[in-house]
C-alpha cells in the first residue's frame, strides 16, 4: 500500500520556540490516523505544517508522493489538495449547505451530482437547502466533512472537530464521520487530546511528546504494548507496581505476576498492568494481604475503584453489579501478564494509579 502521508525529520516552531523536533509521521493511503498528545505538544502546528499554512525550519512533507515543503520546496496551501474540517466546522453562515459543500469546486462540478453525492455519503441527503444556523452541532461537522471531501483530496486534516459538540453527542458523530471517511475511501489525519476518541476512530495513533513522536501504532498494540510509561499512561489508565523480574516473571505488592510477550528485562523496574486486570473479591481473612477500598466511581455499567495496599495506591476497573463502598477489605488479584520496564524506580509513579 502507497503511503498517502511521509513526514521526516520535521523541525518547526515560533521565533524564539522549538516545537516540533524532528517529527516522523507515515500514513498509509485509506488509514485514519490520529496524532494524540497534551496541550503544547505540537499537534496543532504538525496539522499546519502539512496543510501549509505553517513553514517548516527543517525536513520534508511528501503528499502520495509528491514533495510539497522542504528541500528549498514549499507548494502552497491550495495546490497540496489537502482538506481541512475545523474545530466548530467553520461553516459559511450567509451560504446554504449545498453551496457550503461545494464552495471548493469549480463552477461546473457545482452543478453536477458531487455536492448531492458526498451529502448522502455523510447521512444529510436532502439537507442541501437548509442554512448552517438550522443545523445541530454534530451535522454541521458532517457538513464541513463532506465540504473536506468534495474535490477528492489526497488527504483530510481533522482539528479537534469533536471538542465543540456535548458529550452525549460526540460519540454518535465520530463513528458517522469515521464511517463516511471509510466509505469514501479518504485518508485521513485526526489531531486530538482526547484518548477515547483516539483509539476508537483511527487505524494508526501517534501519540506526539516534546515535539517528537513517542510510539505509533495501531490502538489496540499502543494500549498493550507501550513503548514506555509514559505512552502508557496517555493512552489510558495504568496501574504501576515497583517490581523485579527474573525468569518472565516479576514480583511485586499484589503478588507474583506473569510478564508477557516482547522485550522482558530481568533485575528490577516497574510493571504496568491496566485497572481493568485487577480482579477483587471479599477478604475471607485468612491471613493474605488484604487492599482498603478508599474510594467507588459507580459508571453505571462499571465502577473506579481506588484502592489502598499499604501505603500503595491502585485502581481497579469492576463491574458496576460489584457491591463495593469505602473502608472495605478486598483481595487483589491480577488477570493475565504485565509489562515489564526495566531500571530505576521512576518517583513520578508513587502515589499514582493513572496517568
């Protein structure tokens, strides 16, 4: 498979300010990928490099294929085909949803089929008459889609375009505007801070720190398979435990756990386990290590517990049917193998459960 998107060696910043220090980036053509990272971090300034609203100090940005900045090269912004959908759809308001949609076309194209066509494809077939203003938040954001996707760009640059919307919507419209990128074949590049939308749109997540990418992969080997804690805890909940490995296993405060498979390390460290691996059940006061509830989150259809094992903080991710309240004494145990990170105690992790 070509690859619609290759990023190397990109440095680019502010006067005065480093931002991106030798960013690598590769998206396959049809992937949807997403750059995750912290306030700062660079993603919003990556996204602009590509698209070319922003130069670039040093490296290259290739567009299936093609060289568009770096190497004394910089293709401006409108000859790259590079759509964008903002953060609140930046829709043109005096401007019905038809000529929205098709505001990036020329005239003849305008009247053909296309702006009916990608409006269907987004789930708006009919809506082509309506004003922006008459539009909920969500369909305004397939709107700026299908506006990013009418002249068939090589690929779709998305900034945030969740953040505006309530939370009792956003889950519903990213999967509609994950589905209409599939559907239309589109490559596209999502920049978020959020981890669930992340891992739950994209095929490839980047996860961007300190103006460098840290580890991308697919969502589900980014969540097991970390590269270090600290991708360990953007990318999710994680329960880090000091511990010594020998023989693929390590022993730590809840018990001897299996490593599991990848680079294990022997000597000391620290291990990584996820709150959903915890296993609790009542103390049945034999003797074992017992942990202190100290805290219950009740989600509905599963519960945060927080929990002290003397002096060590964990948390633990149960069904929320688990009757469980602060001040009781439950057993710990883990399901399935660790992670294992070799070398000195990391003092970032005492007292902490989460990332």
């Amino acid at each position: 498979m070509d690859d619609a998107l290759a990023v190397r060696g990109l440095h680019a910043g502010h006067p005065g300010t480093r931002v991106l220090s030798g960013v690598d980036l590769t998206v396959p053509a049809g992937a949807v990928a997403a750059v995750l990272g912290g306030s700062g971090c660079g993603k919003s300034t990556l996204l602009r490099t590509v698209a070319g609203f922003h130069p670039i100090d040093r490296g290259t940005v290739h567009l299936d294929g093609r060289l568009v900045a770096g190497d004394g090269v910089e293709i401006p912004p409108e000859r790259r085909r590079v759509g964008l959908v903002a953060q609140e759809g930046a829709l043109f308001g005096h401007l019905d949803v038809a000529a929205n949609v098709g505001f990036g076309l020329d005239r003849r194209a305008r009247r053909g089929p296309r702006v009916g066509e990608m409006l269907e494809l987004v789930g708006l077939g009919g809506f082509g008459g309506r004003m922006p203003a008459e539009l909920s938040g969500g369909q305004q954001q397939r709107v700026a889609l299908a506006r990013a996707l009418a002249p068939a760009p090589a690929l779709v640059l998305l900034d945030e375009p969740f953040t505006a919307l309530d939370a009792g919507l956003r889950a519903g419209v990213r999967a509609q505007v994950r589905d209409a990128l599939v559907a239309a074949g589109a490559t596209a590049v999502l920049v978020t801070h959020d981890q669930e939308e992340a891992l739950g749109i994209a095929d490839l997540v980047a996860v961007l720190r300190d103006g460098r990418v840290a580890q991308c992969a697919p969502p589900r080997d980014l969540y097991d398979s970390p590269a270090d804690l600290g991708v360990a805890r953007f990318v999710g909940d994680a329960v880090v435990l000091d511990a010594h490995a020998a023989a693929g296993t390590a022993t730590t405060a809840l018990g001897r756990i299996p490593l599991g498979p990848g680079p294990r390390g022997t000597g000391a460290g620290q291990v990584l386990v996820r709150p959903e691996q915890l296993r609790l059940r009542p103390a049945d006061g034999d003797g074992e290590p017992t942990a202190k509830v100290t805290d219950v989150d009740f989600h509905g259809h599963d519960a945060v517990v927080r929990l002290d094992l003397d002096g060590t903080v964990l948390q633990a991710r149960t069904p929320g049917s688990v009757p469980l309240r602060p001040g009781d004494r439950v057993l710990v145990e883990v399901e399935g193998t660790a992670r294992f990170f070799p070398g000195p105690h990391d003092p970032a992790t005492d007292g902490r459960a989460a990332g």
